[in-house]
C-alpha cells in the first residue's frame, strides 16, 4: 500500500490500493468504515507489510474514540517478532511430521528392501552346497554381504531420522552399485537384464530416494518373470539431462491385467499373491519416493506379455532455483 503518512486519507489509500495489496486493503477498508459507521465496536485484523530488506507483520485496530461519536482511533502494532517465530515453529513442526512419516514407513521399508540383497546371500549359500571345494571363497562372500546388509539397515535408519539430501546422482554408479547387490540372485540365470544409460549433465534428486525406486523396480521385474518363456528379460534405459530424468524399466514378465493397474500403488497389494513371498508394499513405497522427488510414474502392463514402468524425475536443483 502507500504511504499513511499524518494529513492521508487511509480510507483513498485502502480504495486505490491495486496488485497483492487489493484484498487486505479492501478489507481493511470496509472494516473501518464499520467502526466510524458505529456498526460494530471494534475491527482488527493482521497483514504483511514487507520491506526490500525485511519480513513484517502488523495488527490494524481500529475502535471509537469514547466521549467523541464522529472520531476513531486507528492504531498498527508490529507483531513482526512473534510472526518470525511462528514461521520457525511451524517450520520444525513440519519437519518433525515428515521424520515421523518417515519413521512409520521405516520398518516397511527395511522388510521389503533387505529382501534383495538377501536374496543374494541365499543364492550364495546355495552355490556353497553345490561346490563345496570354494566353500572358504563363499563364505568370504557371505560375510562381506551380510556387512552390506547391516550397512544398509543402519543408513536406512539414519535417513528416517534426518531430512533428506539433495544430491548428484551419477546413474551408472548407481546401477553399478544395485547390480552388485544382486549378482548372487538366483532368478538371474534366467533373467537378461540390459542397461542403457545416456547422462549428459549432472542431475541433482534426493539420492536414497532414487535408489530405492531402481532396485524396487528391477527388484519386481526379477521376482515376477516368466518362467514359461525361453528368454525372458529386463530392459533397462535412463535418459537423464539438467532438467529431467526418465527411466524406463521395460520386462516380459507375467504382466499385470487391466482390472489390477489402478490398484498396484495401494499399500499391501500383490498382482500375483500365490507367487509372490512379499507383503505388497514396495510399488506403494516406489510411488511415496516419487512423490518426495516431485516426479511422475505410469505404467503399461498386459497380462502374460509385460510391463513398462516410465518414471519422469525433475532435476531438483532447477526446481527450487
């Protein structure tokens, strides 16, 4: 608004008020003229008033001048201080809701993703059985992933606990990484999974989050192949630039029918319950990470032909520039 210097008519200045402005001074306007109109006794309300180089709040009152019918008395108190602390509080109140959320979703989380690198160290313990003479090697193996699983428990913990972390995602690392973790999983000596990445520029995403979309993705396309097809496979293909990211995970698995595809995102859902082991919760925590990185995911699916998973992930640094 102008300036309400002494000798301004505050009512013109409230009337003529334009932009973000118009509102608070409209109101301002109609509730002053109800206290000099004496329809009411007092009027008050709060408004910003923000400066180039501070925030700043104030409270308008306005009530009657007493033993005086014809003048009232307009009065602005700076409630700056307490609005500044309120912004903080909420603030940690919503911090402390997200790591709340986070610490109800942990225990899920950890159920359902250790079981792939469990899977490796079930399918090393059975390649042991099989050649007993690189026992001392398999068992050298079995402990070096049963470190990676107590590493992963404690930084999933950490990261339930903290707010997460903007960072740069190197994408063949990561699959790199995944694909290490699973070397040892039975279903793939059966199942060809082929990668192909095109990084031009670094791409910025909450990186635990992204991780856990890939391998719970993959993770599904290798539990539910086709054991009926002679060569079943996983197709998978990142496109990432400065703006954006799309992976597409593409199988011929045993597919998802129609009726089913509205519902692969609730919580405790499973296409295939007699032949899945799981509790139905990784596509629901596939989407809670997507959401977290304000992406989308869509899905194409026919029963017994496939499944193409299409994730879009915006580049996070461009979006809070």
């Amino acid at each position: 608004m102008d300036k309400t210097d002494v000798g301004v008519n505050y009512l013109d200045v409230c009337g003529s008020a334009t932009g973000k402005d118009s509102k608070d001074a409209l109101r301002a306007s109609v509730g002053l003229q109800s206290v000099i109109k004496r329809e009411q006794l007092l009027f008050e309300m709060e408004y910003p008033c923000h400066s180039l180089n501070e925030k700043r709040w104030f409270i308008l009152r306005c009530t009657p001048l007493k033993g005086n019918d014809d003048l009232s008395i307009v009065s602005h108190i700076d409630v700056s201080q307490r609005k500044i602390s309120e912004e903080i509080v909420n603030k940690q109140n919503k911090q402390l809701k997200e790591i709340n959320k986070r610490l109800d979703s942990t225990v899920f989380k950890i159920a359902h993703d250790i079981q792939t690198p469990l899977n490796s160290v079930i399918g090393l313990i059975q390649l042991s059985r099989i050649d007993n003479e690189s026992i001392d090697e398999y068992f050298s193996l079995i402990e070096q992933s049963a470190f990676n699983l107590k590493s992963f428990v404690q930084k999933t913990l950490e990261i339930s606990i903290s707010t997460n972390t903007c960072k740069s995602v190197d994408f063949n690392k990561l699959l790199s990484d995944f694909y290490e973790s699973i070397k040892y999983n039975p279903s793939l000596e059966k199942v060809k999974i082929e990668t192909t990445v095109c990084q031009t520029d670094e791409f910025y995403t909450y990186e635990n989050e992204m991780k856990s979309v890939i391998s719970n993705l993959i993770g599904n396309s290798l539990k539910y192949y086709d054991t009926k097809k002679e060569n079943p496979f996983i197709l998978v293909t990142i496109d990432s630039n400065n703006f954006e990211a799309k992976i597409t995970i593409k199988d011929n698995g045993i597919g998802i029918s129609k009726e089913m595809l509205s519902k692969i995102f609730d919580f405790n859902f499973q296409a295939e319950k007699e032949q899945s082991e799981g509790i139905g919760i990784g596509l629901s925590l596939v989407k809670e990470s997507i959401d977290l990185m304000e992406g989308v995911i869509n899905v194409n699916s026919e029963l017994g032909v496939g499944t193409e998973f299409i994730v879009i992930i915006p580049d996070l640094k461009k979006v809070k520039d």
